[in-house]
C-alpha cells in the first residue's frame, strides 16, 4: 500500500483532505434567492472596471 501511495504522489496524485467533523455553519440572516444569484455570479464572473 505505501509503494502504491509512493507511486501515485509521484505522478501528482494526492490524498483527499480529512473529512470536516462539524457541518458548516448556516448565515445567521436569512438572505433573499437575489442576493444567492448575485453572490453567485459575482464569484463566476470577473469584476468590471467602470
């Protein structure tokens, strides 16, 4: 098993991260499904400059 592991890092495989023991943590405020949507999008889109 420790060969194998040894082989995998040498090709850039690595091991997942441990698993997280807590959930996360839910927003104390409630956000409206616009505020999600622009949240969203402003982490898949670029910011333009005006």
């Amino acid at each position: 098993m420790e060969e194998q592991r040894e082989l995998l890092e040498a090709v850039g495989v690595v091991p997942l991260p441990p698993e997280q023991t807590e959930p996360a943590k839910a927003p104390k405020k409630a956000v409206s499904a616009f505020e999600k949507g622009v949240a969203a999008l402003a982490q898949t889109r670029p910011a333009r400059a005006l």
